[in-house]
C-alpha cells in the first residue's frame, strides 16, 4: 500500500478545515497534534527530521507569497519567538533545537511545535472572538 492510500484512509483531515482558509498555525498545530499521538513526522514533511521541517515552512512560505498572500499569523509568530521568548540565534531556531535536544529530530521538532502551540493559545486568551 503507497504512503497516499494509507495518509487519505488512516489520516484524514480535520473536519473544521473543510471550507475554510488553512493557515500555516493551523497545519503546525494539527502536527503536533498528531505527532503527540505517534504520528511520524514524516506523514507532514516526507522525512524525520528538523530540517525536513524547515524545508515544509519555506515551502508553504513560498507557495503563500506566489500566489500574492502573506499569513500575518505566522509573521506575528516568528517576532514573537524571536523578542519574546529569544528562541532565533543567528545560526537558527532548528540548529539550537536540535543540539539541545541531543541530536533528536523529533524532539527537536516538538520543541518548535510546543512554542507554536504556546503563541497560539496567548493569542486565543488575549481576543477570545478568534
């Protein structure tokens, strides 16, 4: 059975999506979700491994700016990782991640996941409307 047929009968998307604009918050935090139930990383980047992840982020980055949006979430994100919490040194959130989580991919991933999930729920508890 290919990895298609196994991720449409096995894994289907969550119903809130259908309809609706998924953001890149969204995809991240159904990760992590799933990933928390032993889902591998590789249903969501096609590898194990950080920079399996960080290749997904340009990628859907790019995709957003060809076809003219910008997801003003994801930006509000990244400034908050990076002056609220001071989690982006130079070398980059996936490099630090994953030397402090010992060379585990999926640790490390987690690790970046978690802070989605933080930033989200700030986000939620300071306009409730959302």
């Amino acid at each position: 059975m290919s990895r298609r047929i196994i991720v449409s009968r096995e894994f289907p998307l969550p119903e809130q999506w259908r309809g609706r604009k998924v953001t890149l918050i969204d995809a991240l935090l159904h990760m992590r979700q799933e990933m928390l139930r032993g889902r591998p990383l590789w249903l969501f980047t096609g590898e194990d491994t950080v920079q399996s992840l960080v290749s997904f982020l340009l990628g859907w980055g790019s995709c957003i700016r060809f076809n003219g949006g910008v997801e003003e979430e994801w930006s509000a994100f990244l400034d908050w990782l990076r002056d609220t919490q001071q989690e982006v040194p130079p070398e980059g959130w996936h490099v630090k991640f994953l030397a402090e989580c010992g060379g585990d991919h999926t640790r490390a991933v987690l690790k970046f996941l978690d802070f989605v999930s933080e930033f989200a729920s700030s986000r939620q508890v300071a306009s409730p409307q959302q």
